[in-house]
C-alpha cells in the first residue's frame, strides 16, 4: 500500500486508469485439468495475474507426527516464480510467502470435508506465474478448482475477491497501480453456500461506511466469480465425457 494517495487513479469521468468502472471486475479466466500428472489443477488469468495450482492427495501424511488422527491437513504452498514480478523475485519461501500460504490453507481446510481423511495430507501446490495485484486471491480461487477437480470432497466452494480504496474512493478488484499507490487493500474469500468469511486480510484504513461499501462489493462480484468455477469445472467433465485426457 503506497502512502501516495494524491496520485491521480480515477479520471474526471470517474473511470479507472485501465477504462474500469469502479465496482467492475478484470476479465477471469480459469481452466481445470490442466495438468496430466497432479490429481487436480487448475490454471487461473484474472487480469494480468497467472496462477497455476495443482493438488495432491488425500495420500497419507509424512512425516507421521504431523499427521491428524480425526482429520486431513490441508498444506497449501504459496510461491511467486523469480520471473513473475517485475524484479526478479529471489527463489524460496520468504515472510510474506508463508503468512499467505498459512492463510490459504486456513481457507481451503474450511471448505474441505477433511474429517472424512484422518492421518492424510491434501498439498496445494500455488505458483504465481505472472503477478499483477491480487495473487492471493488469485490463488485461492483457482486452488478451490483444482480441489473440486482432484474429485476431493468439499463441503462448499472458496471464492474470493479484493476491494480497496483509491483516490478516496471504493474500488473492486484493484489493478497493480491500485494496490501499489492507493489507500487501502482489503482481500476477502468466502464460502459461497454458506456465506462464511474464511479470509480477511486488510492493509491501509477505511470507514466503516466504506468497509460496508467494499463488503458489499465484494459479496456481488463473488457471485459472478463462483460462476466462473462451477463454469470451469463443468467444461472439463464435457472434454472428460468427450474422450478427452
Ligand atoms: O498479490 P496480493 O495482492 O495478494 O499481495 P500483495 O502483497 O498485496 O502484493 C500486491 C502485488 O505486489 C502483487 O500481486 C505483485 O504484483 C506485487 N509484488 C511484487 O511486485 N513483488 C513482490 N515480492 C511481492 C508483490
């Protein structure tokens, strides 16, 4: 979050620098199934972000001390390849890349019927290809994809979106120049049948009165995004019924 805020991101016409309206959306696409050898993937482009994820598991948990006699643990590894920022980003799990992989994991098991695998581990492996502000959320919505696609049980889907504040005013799904030089972040995911809150992250202030504005954003777009999921995994099962791999 930049401490810039005189830095000019909504036109006189109230648009966005790349033509949004504020509570628009950047194009998502996600694909699932992409890959032969995981036991799910899925490859999400949402705005200029690119996030691939695959899943393995439930297989049994190793080391056996970590495993979980009334449930599976969901480990999900958060990692930014050195080509995906524009400074080469140094290889390997920094401070910001295990407090969002705990985050996530956090999210997924919340969604996972993971009682149903005691002593298993599910890993969900999430490598941001190409970042563009909001990978987190990225990430998380594309691995609830994979999950589904791994033929994992799930009590509910994950989806997530972000909101934010720029130039004073409440925005849906900040752009890296957003997130980068505006007043404040706010990534949320939920699950969508139950409409539980299972990630709240916040950087930067808001009223509470634009808390409500961002929330409520948020909540209509996950909406649309959930969509996009159900739409993704429902185009593989067509290929799987067509022959395809
Ligand atoms: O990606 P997300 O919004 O979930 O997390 P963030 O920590 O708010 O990072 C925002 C953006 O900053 C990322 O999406 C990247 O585009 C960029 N970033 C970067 O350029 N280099 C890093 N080491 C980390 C983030």
């Amino acid at each position: 979050m930049g401490t810039q805020s005189d830095i000019k991101l909504i036109e006189e016409n109230g648009l966005r620098l790349d033509g949004r309206n504020p509570g628009d959306l950047r194009p998502i696409k996600i694909e699932a199934g992409v890959l032969n050898r995981a036991d799910g993937s899925a490859l999400i482009e949402w705005g200029g972000n690119k996030v691939l994820v695959s899943v393995y598991g439930p297989r049994e948990a190793y080391p056996k001390h970590n495993q979980d006699i009334n449930k599976a643990i969901v480990k999900a590894r958060y990692n930014m390849a050195a080509f995906s920022v524009d400074e080469r980003k140094r290889p390997g799990p920094d401070r910001r890349s295990i407090e969002i992989s705990k985050v996530l994991s956090e999210a997924l098991e919340s969604a996972i019927m993971v009682e149903q695998f005691p002593r298993a581990q599910i890993d969900v492996f999430i490598e941001v290809l190409q970042a563009d502000a909001g990978t987190r959320i990225a990430g998380l919505t594309a691995a609830a994809v994979a999950i589904a696609d791994a033929g994992i049980p799930m009590r509910d889907f994950v989806t997530g979106c972000t909101a934010g504040k720029v130039n004073d005013k409440v925005v849906l799904d900040l752009s890296k120049e957003e997130d980068n030089f505006g007043q404040a972040d706010l990534p949320i995911a939920i699950l969508p049948k139950s409409k539980k809150i299972v990630l709240l992250q916040m950087d930067g202030d808001l009223s509470l009165e634009e808390f409500d504005t961002a929330t409520s954003m948020i909540i209509n777009a996950i909406s649309r995004i959930n969509e996009i999921q159900r739409n993704a995994l429902s185009a593989k099962v067509k290929v799987d019924d067509a022959g395809g791999e």
